[in-house]
C-alpha cells in the first residue's frame, strides 16, 4: 500500500517512479477490515486522486459488550469502516500497467556513479536515483540497509475472520450493523464491523463482517498454529484453508466461554477464521544514502492504533515533496521518525493488557488504565488519533 502512494504522489510531483512487486497477481484479497481517518484522504487528494463517493461502510458509533450481550458502554462516533482490499484497488487502478512490474524480489542494492542499481531475484537488473522501500513488515530492503532493525513477536495474535453479511445470524447483525462492537475478554478483546463485499459492494445484503480477537500466545506455540497438517510452517502467515481444524475447534470453545451470544453467533458462522500475529519494528533511521525506508517496513505498530494504512500515505506523500532536497529530505526523516515511534508507543500501551502479563507495576496500571471501557471505546482504532499520538511525541 505504501508502494502505491509512493508512487502516485512521486508521479504527481513530475517523477519517473517505477514500482517492483515482489508478489505474483493481485494483491487486493489481502488483509482484512481497516478504519479510515482525515489524513488518509488528504493524502489521497495530495497525490491528485479523486476520492469516490464511497470509500467503505459508515459506523455510527461504537459499543461495547458484556459477557452475557447486554450493553455496557455506547459512543456516538461516526467513521468509514473499510478493507484493506478496497484501499489497495482503488489506488492499484490509477497505476498504469506499465510501470507495475510484478515477481520483482529485491536481493541486493549496490551503489552506482550518480544512483544505486536494485538486483531482483529474477535476474533484473534495474538503476535509478533512489529506492523507496515500501515492501512491509518483513522488509527485505530493511534487512539489506538496517540488519538490527527486527521484527518483534509481541506475545499475542489475533483470530480474524471476513465473511458474507448474510452468513450472521438476522437478529446478530441488526444489533451489531453499523458500529464497532467490541467486547472485553481475558487476554484481549473481541470487536467487529461490517466493511464492503468482496467486490467492493455497500448495498445491505452484500456487505461483509470483519472481526478480530485478541489471544495470548507464546511465539513457541504461536508457531505451532501456523504449521500446517503436513509439517509445513508458514512464519509470514498461514493461508486460511491450511489452519489446522483442532485449533479452530479450540477457537469456538474458547468463544463459548469467554464471549458474548452475538460474537459467538459470528465465530460460529465463519467456515475458515484465520491468524495474525501481532508484531512490531521500529527503526532509528529512515533514510541510507539513496535507499528509503517508509510505511510498515519503517515502523509497524500493533493494530489496535488503525494507523496502518493513514501512516504509510502520510510517508509517502511528505516524502514526495521533499525528495531531492537534502535539508527537506533531513527534516522528513525526522518527523517521521518521531511520529512512527509515537504509534509504537501507543500501540504498546493499547495492547498492554495482551499477551505476557505485565512485567512491573507501571505497566500494570498501563493495562488496567486501557481494559477501562471509555479508553477502550474511545482510543481503540480512533477516529480523530491526534490528542492521543501527542502524548508521545
């Protein structure tokens, strides 16, 4: 996703930008639900695109949830919920084929007279002025440039599930349809929200329910879920239909204990739940020479920010006016430094209840503070992050 901004923003701005895909096909059933803020649009109208007139399903409000369904705490808090597949075509069709090139795995950069060449593992070779790398959590560019710059287990994952609207159980969904539901439970919460249909469809009726919750999970046996039935482990993620069924058993069981009816009703009716594993990385250093870090494979903060996505836009188009310009280009390395870390940060104090239990007291009170239901209705996913994110920077 950061790729696209990067070079929608750099080819409005008068660059020749050139994006090298490591993946083979479309990218756009990836992901899952996202929430949408002010600076993703802005963004967006930066890089000189027309925004459409939907970009996803509007939530009205968020609510929460008590073990045995009743409402506990409600917000007013109008928001565009959508997928990450819905963000990713509408800017993949503003990209002209022709400088899209695909199966494109970066091995190597090397230093050139007046650039750098890439080295891809097809054989290709390609020069050029700078390398913007955009290539995600598990940035191979990151590892070229910053090998002490890794990916951190954060202790927990999440169950996830995306699937047809009407596969919720009527009186479920009129509960739940348009807001963000959410539900505390040992070891982190449950929410979900309906987002578009698989085809970016808003009509009622062709929509789809997205929801996540939060497990703890040692890495040991974190890994254990994303090996397959065959031996086969999947350390960047397991494919849906290859998840081994007495851990999705354990899943529903889980929910019959710990959740209320409505979240279990919509666990139960998700043929194929699928994983993620909450990770973070945060890097002291953005720019090498003519190699740039942005979005997730600068820094990757844990989910429960939202900011994924707004983040990696902001990157790409603050980067694309300030590219080749050395003070500009300083002062960009140094706000997004300081505004990456800030997600980090809150992003570990939003999940500070998840996962291992809290090593001392000062993070125990971390995690009572955001298990309150007004701090978690309000700054989970936040609508307007600003007040928030000024705490760290």
């Amino acid at each position: 996703m950061a790729g696209l901004f990067a070079a929608l923003s750099l080819r409005h701005r008068g660059w020749d930008a050139q994006i090298y895909e490591r993946a083979g096909g479309a990218l756009a059933n990836r992901g899952a639900g996202i929430a949408t803020h002010q600076p993703l649009y802005d963004s967006m109208r930066y890089a000189g695109l027309e925004i459409r007139d939907e970009m996803g399903v509007p939530s009205r409000g968020r609510t929460l949830l008590g073990a045995s369904g009743e409402i506990v705490a409600a917000v007013d808090a109008p928001q565009i919920m959508t997928s990450w597949g819905l963000i990713y075509r509408f800017l993949r069709d503003q990209i002209p084929d022709d400088i899209y090139h695909e199966r494109h795995a970066l091995e190597g950069v090397e230093a050139a007279s007046d650039g750098l060449v890439a080295r891809f593992a097809n054989g290709a070779r390609v020069e050029g002025d700078w390398l913007i790398a955009a290539d995600g959590a598990r940035s191979t560019a990151r590892e070229l440039v910053s090998p002490e710059t890794v990916l951190a287990y954060c202790g927990y994952f999440i169950w996830r599930g995306l699937f047809p609207e009407t596969l919720v159980e009527p009186a479920v969904l009129e509960q739940v349809a348009l807001r963000l539901t959410l539900q505390m439970a040992p070891g982190g919460h449950w929410l979900g929200y309906l987002v578009a249909g698989a085809d970016d469809e808003m009509a009622d009726g062709s929509r789809r329910y997205n929801w996540g919750w939060y497990r703890s999970a040692e890495e040991s046996l974190f890994n254990e879920y994303l090996t397959d039935a065959d031996g086969v482990f999947h350390p960047a993620g397991i494919p849906h239909d290859r998840v081994r069924p007495q851990w999705v058993a354990a899943l529903r069981a889980e929910a019959k204990d710990h959740l209320a009816p409505q979240a279990q009703s919509i666990i139960e009716a998700t043929r194929n739940p699928f994983l993620q594993g909450v990770y973070e990385v945060a890097s002291n250093r953005l720019v090498f020479d003519r190699v740039i870090l942005i979005g997730d494979a600068a820094f990757t903060a844990r989910p429960h920010v939202g900011l994924g996505v707004s983040k990696a836009a902001e990157d790409a188009v603050a980067l694309s006016a300030a590219l080749g310009d050395t003070s500009a280009l300083e002062r960009w390395e140094s706000e997004r430094l300081a505004y990456g870390q800030a997600t980090v940060d809150w992003g570990r104090d939003l999940g500070a209840y998840c996962g291992p239990p809290p090593p001392d007291e000062a993070r125990r009170a971390v995690a009572l503070r955001h298990q309150r239901p007004e701090v978690l209705l309000n700054e989970t996913g936040a609508l307007h992050p600003e007040p928030y994110l000024a705490r760290y920077l």
